[in-house]
C-alpha cells in the first residue's frame, strides 16, 4: 500500500550561525582568508592565479608553516581556495620582466562577508569552496606532468586514463553512502564508518555472498582512492578523518588488503562526517535535484503539507516536525492548529490512513486548547473516532460513544495506516490480533465497513493473524469485501 517515499531519511541540522561557525574555523577556510588578508599589490600570482614559487615560502610563513615540509604545497592550496572562493581577486596577468605572464591581486568582494555577513553569506562563500575542494579531490594524480605534454604544447588528457564525469559520480555516491548510513538507523549515527565497509558499499553487489577475490582487489583499489580523496576534503571541514595506516600499504601500487574479521578495522582508515559535512553534502544532492528532507523544512508550510511530509519520517523527527509546526502557531493558535490538522487529515486516497494516523500523533502534542475543534467533528465518519480517542485520553466528559459502524472503520483505517507506514511484523500482528479479539464476530462484520482499504487490511489479517481459524475468516471476509468493491 506504500506511496512513493523520500530516498533519504529527513536530517536535523545544526543552525545556520552554528554551522557558519564551523565553516570559519575549516582550516583550509581559514588559512584562505588569512592569505586574503595578507595579499597586497606587491603578491605576484602566475597566469592561471597561482602565487608565483617565490611567494610561497613568505605566504607559509605567514601562516605559521615556515617550518612544515608541506607548508609551501599549504599555502598554494590555500591561496587556490582564495581565488576560488572570490576572497581575493587576481588582474588580467601582463608579462614581467623576466618575461613570465604576471598578474596582480586586490581584495575581493566575500572577503568582507567573512566578518561582516550574515550566517548565509558565510555558508555561500563556503559551498563554493566546497565545489572547489571537490574538484580537486576528482583531479587526476600523475608523477610528472611534462609526460603529459605533446609536441605542440597541448595536454594528452587521453593518457590520463581519466573521466572526470565518471570521478565526480563515484565520490558523490560515496558521500550520499555515507550520509544515508550517517542518518540510517541501522547506521553508526554520530559516529565513525570503516573505510573498507565504505569502498565496499561502492563496489560488491548487495546480492553477492562470500566476495571474490577480483571483487576484494576492487575494494581494496577503492579504499585507496577514497584514502587520497578524503585527506583532499577533510581540511575543508566536511569531514574526519583517520587515513589508512601506512604500515599496512603492500608496496604494490600502494595498496592496502581489506581487513579479514578478526583484524583493528579501524587501522584501514574510519571517517565520519561532520555536522557541517552533513550540511553540504544535502545542499550538493538538493542542487542535482535529490529528494534530502531536513526536519524544519515543514515549519512553515500548511497542515496538508506537514502530515503528507511526514508521511514516512522516523518517530522522532516526525514529532520534532510537528512540534515546530506547533511552535510557529503558538498556544494561542492551538484551536487553529488543530482544526487545520483535521481538516487534512480527511480523504479516501491511499495515504489518508497515514495521514490520519500523524494527525492523531500530532494532536497528541496540542494542549486542552484544541478541545473546540476536535469535537466539532465528532460525527465525521473519518475523524470521529479519532477524536473519541483524544478526548478520552484526557479525561474529557460528556464524549458520546461511536457508533458500531465508526468502530469498524476506525479498526480497518489503523490497520491500513500500519500497513502504509510498514511498521514492524511483531507489532503489526499485535495490533491486528488485539483490534479483531476486541468485538466478538469481528470478520463478520468487517467486510461490510464502506473504507477503500478494507479488502487490502482483511487480506493483510489473513496473511499476519497467528490463529489459523481468524486468518481464515479474515480471507473469507477479504473475498466477500472484493465481491462487494465490485457489485
């Protein structure tokens, strides 16, 4: 009975201002910002932007890196980010006296929004850092470059066995892997992933039992490239990472054998991403059109939109939708609010049931307030017994009792609800055998209850109840109610 869900699982993020804090502190970010502050007419950058070698050594200095073998190839890095990222602005290069194309630096516009802007504009200029540093993590790696140059000057591009596409594509669905494991229940949560399960996610086929050994050297080429590609991304703040252990490197083409069972998993590299990785990587799958749900997203919106939205969230981040729903209207909107989720709840489409069913969840959170409207639709035959349940649970008097009829429809409503929502085989049956052992002769009657589910529930209760007798009413009944759809 399921409608079409989203791909991904809804995210809670961090606030804006928090997770425009964690940009700034990125060290390549900051490193950036503070060669952008550095620069000044006398900085001389190459052709395509890049500070000329004689710059290097001042610009690591500047940094705090004089001292680091890698604090020239830091710097570099970091200025590339700056220009990327419009921190500085490099002038049309004009030939220099030792007859090389020059060109001249002043600051650029965002510079001033890393102090001055709002936590948006801070994100903004983050995200195309983030493009940056992905392309770079995608770049093809090679020993030497003038290999490369043909004849006439041009770049063998083909000799470089590279698809940039085909990069991009692989390292997107590495980093959708691991937000989905990241936000997946069955996932680490918070924590950190194993690069080994992560290379594997990419390359063994869910169907394949014991992987051979051509799909193990697979892996293991995989760990190897996410190994380089992710210290490419880690200073940009998207995520941590622990790389492989180099002791483990065979020498041959410098790889590592996937770990056997009984081997420390976490000496092959474990990564985890962070709150603002979380942040980006949805941005990224938003902007090519994937459905990444955060929870706050629906805050705003209509109660139609809200109870449809939630539709197959997890328990938690439903209710901490609906309670910021909740909390945009205010206690004195209560009654409002309540009415609006009623009146939404309505329907005789396929996803009404679950819709029914958040609403009687969301009600579950409104005060006394909403009393007025939940028995203004007492004698709804969709909301009535769902009103009847949220009365009672507070006690409230003088509630009518439902009519046989409305008992009926609620039970086979509930039912197709659960079924909708696929929810666990265990409680299912519980829920189905519980709602039949409550009226006596329950098969009999059901059939007959006007619900555009109720052939499908009765089926779904032949196939789930445990006693062999009620299972076979339940079929019976199911065959009377596809008789009666058809009459």
């Amino acid at each position: 009975m399921s409608a079409e869900r989203p791909s991904l699982p809804p995210v809670r993020l961090h606030t804006e201002a928090e997770l425009a804090r964690d940009a700034l502190a990125a060290p390549l970010l900051a490193r950036a910002a503070r060669l952008a502050r550095w620069a000044g007419p006398t900085t001389r950058v190459g052709a395509g932007g890049e500070l000329v070698d004689a710059q290097l050594p001042a610009a690591a200095a500047h940094l705090g890196l004089a001292d680091d073998e890698d604090g020239a190839a830091y710097a570099s890095e970091a200025w590339r980010l700056a220009v990327d990222t419009g921190l500085v602005d490099v002038e049309d290069p004009q030939e220099g006296a030792d007859g090389e194309a020059e060109g001249t630096v002043t600051v650029g516009e965002n510079l001033a929004l890393l102090t001055s802007g709002s936590p948006q504009d801070v994100l903004a200029i983050w995200l195309d850092g983030l493009e940056a540093v992905h392309a770079d993590a995608t770049a093809p790696a090679f020993d030497d470059f003038a290999d490369l140059i043909g004849e006439d000057g041009s770049v063998d591009f083909d000799a470089l066995d590279w698809d940039p596409e085909q990069e991009a594509e692989f390292l997107d669905g590495v980093l959708g892997n691991l937000y989905l494991l990241t936000l997946s229940d069955a996932g680490p949560g918070d924590g950190p992933v194993p690069l080994p399960a992560l290379a594997a996610s990419m390359v063994v086929p869910e169907d394949m039992g014991e992987p051979t050994d051509d799909v193990l050297e697979q892996v293991s080429e995989a760990m190897m490239r996410l190994d380089d590609q992710f210290r490419v991304l880690e200073p940009i703040g998207i995520v941590e990472y622990r790389p492989v252990d180099e002791t483990l490197l065979t020498g041959e083409g410098e790889e590592a054998t996937p770990p056997a069972d009984d081997e420390d998993v976490t000496r092959y590299g474990m990564v985890r991403l962070t709150p603002l990785g979380l942040y980006g990587i949805r941005e990224r799958m938003l902007e090519a059109g994937v459905d990444a749900p955060a929870v706050g997203d629906l805050a705003d919106k209509g109660a139609d939109v809200l109870l449809d939205g939630i539709a197959y969230y997890p328990e938690e981040a439903a209710r901490t939708e609906v309670g910021l729903w909740l909390g945009r209207r205010g206690a004195e909107g209560a009654e409002t609010a309540a009415a609006e989720l009623l009146g939404a709840a309505r329907g005789g489409d396929r996803r009404a049931p679950l819709r029914r069913l958040h609403c009687q969840q969301a009600l579950a959170l409104v005060g006394p307030e909403a009393e007025p409207a939940v028995r203004a639709v007492l004698g709804d035959p969709e909301l009535g017994g769902l009103a009847r349940v949220w009365l009672a649970e507070r006690g409230a008097a003088d509630v009518p009792a439902p009519p046989e009829s409305m008992i009926f429809w609620l039970a086979v409503d509930t039912i197709a609800a659960q079924l909708d929502a696929d929810g666990e085989m265990e409680e299912l049956q519980e829920l189905v055998e519980g709602l039949s052992g409550q009226h006596s002769g329950f098969f009999d009657e059901a059939w007959r209850v006007d619900h555009p589910a109720t052939a499908e529930v009765l089926e779904a209760m032949g196939r789930l109840h445990s006693d062999k007798g009620a299972a076979k009413a339940a079929r019976k009944a199911a065959y009377k109610a596809r008789s009666r759809q058809k009459d």
